[in-house]
C-alpha cells in the first residue's frame, strides 16, 4: 500500500482506456536479500519468500506533535496456504504528520516530512540493527501529495486532484542515489482514478488500486527521452485491466507477483483490521483469516520476486533458528490440589500502607437474594476485628444458615463473601474497607478451582466521601463513557498487555498523578483510623444493597495458541469457572478490589476446536451495579457503590460463547527468542498439549462496564483447557508458558511458535 491521507475522498468508477496513457515500464533484475528475506524455486535466482510488511498505526492523539509507531511484520509465504503474518516486534516513532512509503524490496524506507524534506532509512533489523536507520535527506517537499507510490526505482506523487510527478531514484538498493524528476503535472483518467481509489500500490512494473472491493492494475511501459514534460526518459500507465472483483476491503496490497492481501475493518474490535490473503489470475483465497487487530496504514516491500518457503521450516525472522540443541521435555508435573478451607482472612491498612489496627469487620454473603429488585440487608455470616498488623480472620461456623447454603450450592459449592470496615481520621475524614474473599468448604467442589480462591488480600482504606444527600453524588454519565480508560480498551482491537490500572474514572482518563488519597486539599493517606461504628453488637446496624443496573456483557475468560501448522482448541464445559474482579466507588472514582468466583453450572459447552489462530475467548456474563448504605439508628453512616459479576447469562437471541480480540503477536518467532528457555517445551509431529491445572493468568481489560475495566482468570480442570494440537511438519512445534513449563501447573497460558 502506499501512503493514503486521512479523509479519503469519495471513490470514484475507473474508466477502461483504449488508449495508451502516461505509465512506467520497469525491468528490475533479481536481487541479492538479507536474512530473513528467504529462498526458492521457479525462479532460480529467486530469494524471497517473505515479504516485509510495515503497519504505520493509528496516532495515539489527535496531537499534531503527536507521533505514530511503525510495526514492522513479515508476511510468510504470501501465495500458500500456509501465509503467516509474523510479528517480528520491531517498532519505531514517526511524527503524525509525517507520510511514509516503501517498495521494491531492498527495505528503503521513506518519510515525506511536514517540513519539506524526503529521508530514506534503511530497515536493518534483520540483521539485529534498527528499523529506521538514517540513510539520507532530500529537499522535496511532498507533503500535500495524496498518494506516494515507489517499487524502488520510480516515485510516483499523485496530488488529490490526479495530478502525478514522477522522480527516478538512481539508487534503489541503498536509498541514497540522486532522486531525479522525469515527469511533471501529469493527470490523466487513470491518475484520477488511482487518487481517488480506496487505496493504491505498486508491485514491479505495476499500479494496482482498490475502488469499491474491484482492484485494477495498470502496467507501466517506458516513453523514450523527450516525450513528456520533462528531457529525462518518462513513462505512461497502459490500459487498466481488472485483477480482481467482490473484496470485502478497506486497504489492500501486493506482497509480490501474482500475489493480492487485504484488510477489512468493522464496527466491532474483535474483528476489524482482518487480513486475507489471495493468488491473481484468476483471484483464489489463499487464507481467509490471517489474523485481525491489524490497523493502521499497511504498505509491503514487495520485491521484484516471490517464491514458496520450504513447507517443512515453521515461519522465522533474521536467521534460520537452529533447532539441533536439548530442549526441555514436557514434565506434566502433577499440579498442587488446594484443601478445603472454613477460614476466610485478610488485611486492611492505611492508605500508605501502615496497619490500620482494632476496626471492625463485616463478613456478608453478598449472593443471597442476588435477584432481588429492591432494597435487601445484607446477610452478616460473622464479624472480626483488625489485629495490631491490620489482619484478621473468621472461621465460618459447620452449618449455614439456610439461604446462604443455597447461595453457596448453586456456585458450585463455592461461597463468596464481602468484608467491610468503616472508620473515621482524625481529621475527621470517613474511610471504607472492602474486600472480596472466597470460602471453599467441600472437598467435592475443590477441583473446580484447583490453584484455590485467591483470598488474604491486602486492601487499602478509601476515601468514603460519596455521599447522596449534600456531598459527592454518583457521578457517571453515559456521554462521557467513551473517554474512559475503560472504553479505550475495549474498542482497542489490540489485547491489553498487563492489568488495568487499580483506579479509575467512568468519565474520563485519570492523570498519571492522581492520588485518591488527597481529600479537600491534604493527604490523608497517613492519618490515624478510629472505628466510626462502637455499637455493632447492638444490632441496630445493617447494610442495606439497592441494585442500580444491570447488563450483559461478554467476557473473556482465555485464550489458546497455535503457531506454525499447529491448531488451537479452547474449551469451556458444563460450569463457570472463573473468577472476576469486582470495582468499589467511594470517592467519585472506581477502584478495583478482590475477585468474585463463577462456579455455577451452565450446562452447556462453548469453545473451539482445531483452529490455525490465537484469539481470546468470551463469554456473556450478567453485571450488577448497586448501591450500598451502611445504616445505624435509621442513619445513614456510609454509602458506597460497587460493580460485580452475577452469573452467566446469554442474552436473549445472542451467542452463547464469542471468539474474541487476535493475541498471535504473543506467538511466532520473535516471541519465541525473547521467551524464558526455562519455560519451553515442544511437541513433535501431532502431538497434543493443554493446560488442565492451575489458573490462568489474568485477563488485562476482559470486561467493561459502566465506565470500568476489570480483569479475569479462568480455572483449568477438566473442563476448561487451552489445548494445541502440532502439524505434521517435520520439525519441532515449540511451546512455552507465560509463568512456567506448559506441564508445570504454572504456566497461566501457553504461547507457540
């Protein structure tokens, strides 16, 4: 692709010419290629069976000072049905008003600066080196072109209006000759129709565009010196023919000859920025679905040649990967059954993270009644107080009561608990405490969580100066969503690479220095914490839940890997198994707090098997957000709000499971070189690994509601697996956890090469 500015015009229909119009004929010899160019066959000579692919992505910012990141990819073996989209992990910086092109497969390329000026640079990572490496300056200014096209020796600048100049560069393979003009203001039917197209490229001694799912080519012959406007030896564009008809694309480019990939976008980050590749003449569908989440501008350095990859080598980038060295063998270490436990504890500290010593806890069991519609108390299942370290405990007793059994039985057997303190500074500010915990009582249900509930927390005292009557009400809007952090993720087509920020806003995105612990101007977060309640053995003291909203959101609950020809499986059998983080609002803005666990039975299976992709996986889960208010002697003392997970739910008429966000660029070559060599196995030919044991690793972004990011793990049992079934490719299928071995019971996830 070439460079295409931002507010494309509308597309117009090309014309077919009978007549001969400006073009260039270029005969390019074959070339010599750095690693990771790579090798074969009907053309002897011909060495290139990999084709780097540059995604300019989208700026960050709609600063104009802003800058844009170059990702560099390789697209593997384009024409067979073994095309692979490599993430080879390079990036660089370019200014967002800069324009960038690049073509003819010696790995030039261009800036067309703001300023005025060309630089060329050189793509040295093949060798180790730097993407951009600075090459040359020139004092062109092309900043108003519409389009930017090159195959290394010609330079094509098409204005919006049509208009093209041609330069010649001597130099092609280094990117430092003299760039010389040879053409001047032509505009002819076809320049038009290549400015105005959805997008345009050059592959060779060819101009190929997209206007309306059609591509057309239009090959360029040599004019002799003299002809045009300029003495220099011209060139003209012949009769556009058509290559190919129906695509479904936004953007498309050529890798090489005879070769066509595509991108499509979408309204849904899930699936937009998908790319397909085909073969020309007629036009066959390669793959269908490469990968997706690749936006941005895409341009290939489509060399003079393309041939086939040796189909027995897994996809690499730079040198050829020496596979003769002892690998670790798979151990399948047994992983470690957590006890049934009857004891819940945890820690509550100062917001500088001091003990906060002698407060009183609330244990509640926050599932009973989780249908009701109105006001509900909170059923208190026990009461603990903060110990001179800020920790404390409880021992549920043998029997539940009745309703919090039931609670209980119909999650698996696994019982979800709130702890909550409240207490006042001696600056008079009121604090909130609140924290998750789990209680796994039966050893029938322990293998529905076998790392264990993830409890003894250590959790902050907030802020608790939300308040309905005078003070800091709920603030949320729905205008303002779409500036949250929350949303940013979420309609990211790219997986968050980490955990969500503990605070958030659900208006906005908070500044790098916030800190919630700054109440009318001091910092409180060192202050002394007295108990604000004396009289909880009264009983004249409850916490009364009133449901705000509710919505069905699809949440991800894993992810499986395939590289190579290996295929990917991800199961999700017969019940919940997952635990999700639940978000306290008592301040004005959200902070994340302890997980809840879904264990509950949903009698269905949701998945897939036997894919050649890496995605995520979601499914729906029903959200709540409610209002809490800590009541004394028909006072309110404290109110809070909190968001947390109830339950699977498919929505009416919506899918039971969803494939989710692309994440292949944990996999591949690249990945594989910067992975732990503790933590890698592999398979031979059709062979088959899973993770059946441990906890996944946390899920950065796997759900957004009102305004909030919240994270998520899944258990692996029996029922719930990341699996990856090799090829039968000669060769090692390599695999390595994310925390660990694949059979170690650590790994989390597992990616593959």
């Amino acid at each position: 692709m070439s460079y295409l500015a931002k507010g494309r015009g509308t597309a117009v229909a090309v014309q077919v010419l009978s007549t001969i119009v400006l073009a260039a004929g270029l005969t390019i010899a074959p070339q010599a290629l750095t690693a990771g160019h790579s090798v074969a066959a009907a053309d002897a000579a011909c060495t290139a069976f990999s084709v780097p692919t540059y995604v300019l992505e989208p700026a960050a910012s709609s600063n104009i000072a802003g800058k844009r990141v170059l990702h560099k990819y390789m697209e593997w073996g384009p024409k067979t049905t073994d095309t692979y989209l490599l993430d080879t992990q390079y990036t660089a910086n370019l200014p967002a008003t800069s324009k960038v092109f690049t073509g003819g497969g010696n790995g030039i390329i261009y800036e067309a600066t703001l300023g005025g000026q060309v630089k060329s640079y050189k793509d040295s990572t093949a060798t180790g080196g730097s993407l951009l490496t600075p090459v040359k300056t020139y004092s062109f200014n092309w900043s108003s072109a519409k389009r930017i096209l090159t195959n290394g020796s010609r330079i094509l600048v098409i204005a919006s209006d049509g208009t093209m100049d041609v330069y010649n560069q001597s130099s092609p393979i280094t990117g430092d000759g003299t760039i010389t003009k040879v053409m001047d203001g032509v505009k002819t039917s076809i320049t038009t129709s290549i400015a105005s197209a959805d997008d345009a490229w050059m592959v060779n001694s060819a101009v190929q565009w997209l206007t309306d799912g059609q591509v057309q080519q239009s090959t360029l012959s040599s004019l002799p010196p003299g002809i045009g406007s300029i003495t220099p030896p011209g060139i003209r564009l012949e009769a556009p023919t058509t290559i190919a008809t129906g695509l479904k694309a936004a953007q498309a480019w050529a890798p090489g000859s005879n070769s066509l990939s595509t991108q499509s976008v979408t309204d849904d980050p899930d699936t937009t920025g998908q790319i397909r590749s085909f073969t020309t003449g007629p036009l066959t569908t390669v793959n269908d679905d490469i990968r997706s989440g690749i936006v941005g501008d895409i341009m290939a350095d489509a060399g003079p040649c393309l041939t086939d990859p040796d189909p027995e080598i897994a996809p690499y980038f730079g040198d050829l990967p020496d596979d003769s060295e002892d690998a670790l063998t798979d151990e399948q270490a047994e992983g470690t059954i957590a006890p049934p436990s009857r004891t819940v504890a945890g820690k509550f500290t100062l917001g500088n993270g001091e003990p906060a010593p002698g407060l009183a806890v609330d244990i509640t069991a926050p599932d009973v009644n989780i249908d009701a519609t109105g006001q509900t108390k909170e059923t208190v299942v026990g009461t603990a107080t903060t110990a001179a370290d800020g920790s404390w405990s409880f021992s549920l007793p043998e029997t539940l009561p009745a309703d919090v059994q039931k609670a209980k039985d119909e999650n698996g057997g696994i019982l979800n608990l709130s702890a909550a303190t409240l207490g006042t500074t001696n600056s008079g500010v009121k604090m909130l405490g609140f924290d998750r915990v789990t209680a796994m009582t039966d050893q029938a249900t322990v293998d529905a969580s076998i790392a264990g509930p993830d409890n003894d927390h250590t959790v902050k005292l907030i802020p608790n100066t939300v308040d309905d009557e005078g003070g800091l009400p709920d603030s949320f809007a729905a205008l303002t969503e779409p500036q949250t952090y929350a949303a940013k993720v979420e309609n990211n087509p790219a997986v968050l690479d980490g955990e969500d920020p503990q605070w958030q806003s659900d208006n906005s995105v908070l500044p790098a220095d916030y800190n919630p612990y700054v109440v009318s101007g001091k910092d409180i977060s060192a202050d002394t914490v007295t108990p604000l309640i004396d009289s909880k053995a009264s009983g004249s003291c409850d916490t009364i839940r009133l449901p705000v909203s509710s919505k069905i959101k699809y949440t991800v609950v894993g992810e499986a890997h395939a590289g190579w020809d290996g295929k990917s499986s991800f199961e999700y059998e017969s019940s919940m198994n997952s635990s999700i983080e639940t978000a306290i609002k008592s301040n004005g803005d959200w902070t994340l707090g302890g997980s809840k666990e879904l264990s509950h039975s949903v009698g269905i299976s949701v998945g897939w098997t036997n894919h050649h992709w890496s995605k995520q996986y979601k499914v729906p889960v029903e959200y709540e957000k409610t209002k809490s208010q800590y009541i004394c002697f028909g006072g309110v003392r404290s109110t809070w709000y909190s968001i947390e997970p109830k339950r699977y739910k498919a929505p009416a008429g919506g899918a039971l499971g969803k494939v989710g966000k692309d994440v292949s660029s944990k996999d591949g070559d690249a990945a594989f070189k910067r992975s732990k060599k503790a933590y890698r196995n592999y398979l031979q030919s059709g062979q088959t690994a899973q993770l059946a044991r441990g906890k996944s690793v946390k899920f950065g972004g796997a759900v957004s509601f009102y305004g909030v990011s919240m994270g998520a793990k899944t258990g692996y049992d029996s029922n719930h697996k990341q699996r990856l079934t090799a090829g039968h490719k000669r060769g090692r299928h390599y695999v390595w956890g994310k925390n660990g071995t694949v059979g170690g019971g650590k790994a989390g996830v597992f990616y593959a090469r």
